[in-house]
C-alpha cells in the first residue's frame, strides 16, 4: 500500500517503514538505511515525530503501532472524503436548482481548447467507477495512449473498458502486440469497419465527443439526456455487431503467431497485410493458414473462417 493517499509523502513512508522493520534508531542509523544524509534523515524523524507516526527517545526514534497511527490517519481522511462528498452534492443541488436549470446549456457543455479537452477526456476516467465505454478512431486529435495515465489507473481500481477500434488500426506497426497487453491489463477490444465518430462514456452518466479535427479543438461534454442515451445506444449497436480482436475465452498467455494470423484473417484482411503486420512473409502467413485448414479439414477459407468464428 503505498501511504501517499493517507497524506504521507514518499521520503516520509521510506523512513516510517526502516522504522517498523529495523525497530528504534537515531538519524545516522536511519540515513544508512534509506540512504540519504544524517541531516535530511533527523528532519524525517521529526516529521514522523509530528505527526504521530514515531516518538522520540533521547536520540533515537520508535514507530509507533501502523494499527494504531495509520488507521487514525485513514479515520480522518475518510472523514475528509466524505464531507467532500457531501460539499459535491450540494454543489451539484445548487448548480441544478439555478434559474436556467433543466435548460440546454445544462445538458451539454462546450469544451475549447486542447488543454480543456484533454483535461475533460482524463477527469472523465479519473472519476469513472464502473465501467468506460470508447470510440477509437486512427490518428488521436489530442492524447495519445502513452499520455494517457487515467487508462491504467482506471483498470487497476476495477474499472471496465470496452473499446471498439476501427478496423484499419490494425494495420499499424505494433498494434497487435499493443492490444494483447491491453487485454491483459483487462480491457474488451473489439473492431469494426469505421466508426461515425470519436467519443468516450463513463458510467453511462457523462459522455465526450471531440469536435472536427480542423480548426480550434474543441469537445462536447454530454450529461444526463435523450442525447447520451442516444450516444450509448449507439455504442451497445455497434458493440454487438463488432468481432472480437482476440478470443476472449483464450488463456492469459500472451497471443501466438497463429491467434494473430486469425485475428487479422477474422477482420478480412489479405495476406499481404497479414504478413506486413506480423513482420513475416507472405508465405509464412500462407502455410500457417494452411496448416490451420487442414486441422479444421475446411476445402477454403471460408470453411476456415466458419470453423473458427465457431470456435469463438
């Protein structure tokens, strides 16, 4: 458990942690052992002293109990977090109960700006708490997956993505491989041809979608109304009629050169693209295939491609 959520900085939790483990020490002690100089590690000491996490005896310092002084400090922020809550709700109340309340501005808010969009399109993950539903089309406007931390940070709390890509990304170098950990942290990736826009769900309360590339960038925030059930009856649409990358039924092991071969064959495409994607040659691709034909005892890759949507 890292102890930052408790309100204890990382140079704070090394030292109370050399504390607990090592047991009682002085300042030249604790700056062996977490490895920084006597000075900065007497201030830790302090520190710790302040806030009930240790008490001094003579020179040296003991931990106090984690039981004891961990917990009250998860006391107190839980009571933060709740009077945060209940300041949110009657913020929310009030922002409702305004005098243009239940008008279109309330229902749809226009975001300008990179900065305000990216900031809307990581909020929106930040806060999510059940599940995130996306469009990813090629070429991101504004925040690419590797500036994207909310993503990771959502699937490590619990929170479900399902993502449908359009197909022709699968067509860029490394995109199988990118997907196949993505799987693996957790997310449901399906493709499908093309996709009429871009936009991101969360919790099915509030929804993204980005304006045209050209020009300003800009998105629409969407609350509660006919037009994010409408948004979200779009994303279960072509959710449903979408096909799976990679079985989902497969093991945790990391996709084989065979189950990219049948994902990138499922989605139709030739095998020189195939071939392309993989790295590997044309032929390479040709004899997998046929290899796979003959175990299904299929005549054509159709036959094969029936046997393996079965399969799915």
């Amino acid at each position: 458990m890292k102890l930052t959520a408790l309100g204890i900085p990382p140079d704070q939790e090394r030292a109370y942690r050399a504390l607990v483990a090592g047991g009682p020490t002085d300042a030249a002690g604790l700056s062996g052992g977490i490895d920084t100089t006597p000075v900065r590690a007497a201030e830790l000491l302090a520190s710790l002293a302040d806030a009930g996490l240790a008490t001094r005896e003579n020179e040296r310092f003991r931990a106090a109990p984690p039981e004891l002084a961990l917990r009250a400090l998860l006391v107190r922020r839980r009571d933060e977090l709740g009077r945060a809550e209940t300041a949110l709700a009657e913020l929310a109340e009030l922002f409702r109960s305004r005098g243009d309340a239940g008008s279109v501005k309330d229902l749809v808010e226009v975001v300008t700006g990179a900065q305000g969009v990216r900031q809307r399109f990581l909020q929106l993950q930040s806060g999510a708490t059940r599940e995130l539903r996306a469009f990813v089309k090629p070429r991101p406007l504004l925040v690419t997956a590797e500036d994207n931390p909310a993503e990771s940070e959502a699937l490590a709390r619990g929170v479900t993505y399902r993502v449908v890509l359009e197909r022709s990304m699968l067509e860029q170098p490394g995109m199988l491989a990118s997907i196949a950990d993505t799987l693996a942290a957790g997310e449901q990736i399906r493709a499908t041809g093309t996709l009429p826009l871009r936009m991101l769900i969360a919790d099915g309360e509030i929804g993204l979608v980005p304006l045209a590339a050209s020009g300003e960038p800009g998105a629409v925030v969407v609350h509660p109304s006919g037009l994010l059930d409408a948004l979200t009856g779009l994303f279960d649409l072509v959710w449903e009629r979408a096909a799976e990358v990679f079985d989902a039924g497969e093991s945790g092991e990391a996709p084989g050169l065979d189950d990219r071969i049948v994902a990138l064959l499922l989605q139709g495409f030739p095998d020189k693209t195939i071939a392309k994607q993989l790295a590997v040659s044309p032929r390479t691709v040709q004899r997998r295939i046929k290899e796979m034909m003959d175990a299904a005892g299929a005549d054509t890759r159709v036959q094969l491609g029936y046997w393996l949507a079965r399969r799915r």
